[in-house]
C-alpha cells in the first residue's frame, strides 16, 4: 500500500477528498515539493493513505461500480444465496 499522489483533475473532488485521502499535484515543481514534504512528515503520509485506502475499499470497487451502473440503468441487481 502507499500514498496515492497524483495528477490534479477537478474530476478528483467528486470522488475523493484531497489532501485528506488523496494529494495532488498541478505541475512537477509542486510534485517534488509534496514528495520531500511526505517523506519527512510519516505519520501524516500513513493517515491520508489509510482514509484513502478506506475510500476506495468503501466507494470504489469495481462491484460498487457497476451497482451504481446497473441502478441507473433501472437493472435490478439479485443478491446470490
């Protein structure tokens, strides 16, 4: 597991909360300065890892998806046993 750092997309802040549960960057200036900055400050880096790893296993699995999907589509989904 890591930290997730990536790319900044205005799309992000529909699906994450960053700074809290992912990080991002907007040019590499910015970039290398957030990678000294979580490499000195550990803790902080393993909480935003873990809230972002929570977020993901919550609200970003591939059957979460396609449970959303299939909502909106009217498709009813059937529970298995």
């Amino acid at each position: 597991m890591g930290l997730y750092l990536t790319q900044y997309h205005p799309e992000l802040e529909n699906v994450y909360e960053i700074g809290k549960e992912i990080i991002c960057y907007r040019d590499i200036d910015e970039l290398v300065e957030k990678i000294h900055y979580y490499l000195v400050h550990l803790q902080e880096a393993e909480e935003i890892m873990q809230a972002g790893l929570l977020r993901a296993r919550r609200d970003h699995t591939w059957e979460c998806r396609f449970r959303h999907a299939f909502a909106a589509m009217g498709i009813p989904i059937l529970n298995p046993g």
